[in-house]
C-alpha cells in the first residue's frame, strides 16, 4: 500500500471550519497528502469573527510535535497562529531541530481576516528573530509585512522592497501575498533575493475568502512533501487557492469560507 507525503500543520484551531487547522487538513487532503496536526490554540471563531481565544501552554504544543515527528515523520511542515512568544520560541525550536532537508512554510498569522488580532505584539521579535529564519518559505500578506517590517506595500512594483525586508529575516524563500491591492488581478511575489516569480490570477468577485492565506502555505506545503521545487510548488499552491476563492460559499451571516474541495465538485 502506498503511503501519501505526511504534512504536519502547527497552528490554531477554527471552531467555522474555513481557517487554521480545519483549512489546512482540508487543503492537505485535497491535494493527495496525509495531514497531521499541533495544536497551538482554540479559538471560538465564526463567520463574524474571532469570540475568543485561548493558546495552549508550550509543553503540550512540544509534546504534539514530538508524538507525530518521532513516530510517524514528516516530509513538509507549516505553521499558523502561534499567539505568543513562548509559543513562537518553543516551534522555532523545535522546526530547527528537524534538520535541512524537510522544507517548513512559515505563515506568520497575525490579524484574523475579520480584524482580530492573533498574535501579541511581544511575539514579533520572537517570529523575526527565531521562526523566520526555520522557513523554507514564509508567506506574509501586506499587513503582516507591515506589522513584522514597517515596509507598506500601495502596488505590485512596491512588493520586491517588502519582499526583501522579510528576506533580511532569513527565510530561503519569500511568497508576499498580494491580495489585499484594491484592483487589477491578484497578484503574489516568489523570491530568494535573486530570482523572481510572480503569480497572477484574475481577482474573484467573491467576498467569502475566509481561510485563503492558510490555505495557500498548506496547499504550498503540500506540494514541497510530493517533492516539487519551491517555484513548482507555489504555481501550483496559487492555482488551488484561486480555484478555492472562486468557488467560495456564505455561512452564516458574515464572510463564508473558500471551498477547500472545489476539485471534488466539478472543478479541475
């Protein structure tokens, strides 16, 4: 029996379903893999928002990790909301102990997509100095560029300068989200400081995005376990998203979640 690349995800939980831990396995299955998972907090979470949130102590989230990657393996991890320093330090440890050839993309989760906050301002330095650094690939928005950088990004052409701020972190690679620009097609910048890729999808009328950002570093995350090249597996991470994002359905009375089994119901 063949057994399929195992993705580990360590992240916060989405009581919705559409982000963090629910999106990730979602997205991990989907794209023919075996998701796995560390818990680093539950949120009460629903298509109006974040109610609440309570991080769980680094102790557990250690043992999480050590379970799965000392018994079962993993080929591809990511992470998500970490919530605070300690949690920051205690991942970022344990993902640089995990050796060079199993590539990690770094999410750094910072503002939920309804405002609300999931990181604590003590834990910048932490994601900076200590979980950057760990990242085959991070994968920021322009708000989290702005919050981890202070580099704030109006267009396309202003995407190179904040990729290299995050650069300037560490990570081998850099994929900046460029979906939160006003108009014209979504745009994403991929660089290692000397070769650029840029990714374009035409922009969905769709206002039920929730989950897009943790969809993209699992599904990226995903395709570095099949053993794609970083480039490889960012073209095919943004072709799943975007098939995600259009096909996007509303919950509840806010923003619904995009589709992580859009592939499953007619799509290619």
């Amino acid at each position: 029996m063949q057994i399929p690349p195992r993705v580990l995800t360590v992240a916060g939980s989405d009581s919705g379903g559409g982000a963090g831990i629910q999106a990730d396995l979602k997205t991990m299955l989907a794209l023919g893999t075996h998701g796995m998972s560390v818990l680093t907090a539950v949120t009460a979470q629903n298509s109006l928002g974040v109610q609440g949130a309570w991080e769980l102590p680094a102790e557990a989230v250690r043992a999480q990790f050590r379970s799965v990657a000392d018994d079962i393996g993993v080929q591809a991890v990511k992470t998500g909301m970490l919530a605070s320093p300690e949690l920051v330090r205690a991942v970022a440890e344990l993902l640089a102990g995990l050796g060079p050839g199993t590539p990690v993309v770094v999410d750094p989760v910072g503002v939920s997509k309804h405002g609300d906050t999931l990181l604590a301002a003590s834990a910048l330095d932490a994601v900076r100095a200590e979980l950057l650094p760990t990242a085959t690939v991070a994968t920021p928005n322009l708000d989290e560029v702005a919050q981890l950088t202070g580099v704030r990004v109006a267009a396309a052409d202003e995407m190179p300068k904040a990729a290299e701020a995050i650069l300037a972190f560490g990570p081998r690679w850099v994929l900046v989200k460029g979906g939160h620009l006003p108009a014209g097609d979504a745009v994403d910048l991929l660089t290692d400081g000397s070769e650029r890729h840029w990714l374009r999808a035409p922009r969905h009328d769709n206002r039920h995005t929730h989950g897009t950002g943790c969809t993209l570093a699992a599904a990226l995350a995903a395709r570095l376990a099949h053993g794609d090249t970083v480039p490889q597996a960012a073209a095919a991470a943004k072709e799943y998203v975007t098939g995600a994002i259009a096909a996007g359905f509303r919950l509840g009375a806010g923003i619904g979640p995009v589709d992580h089994g859009w592939r499953l119901r007619g799509g290619r």
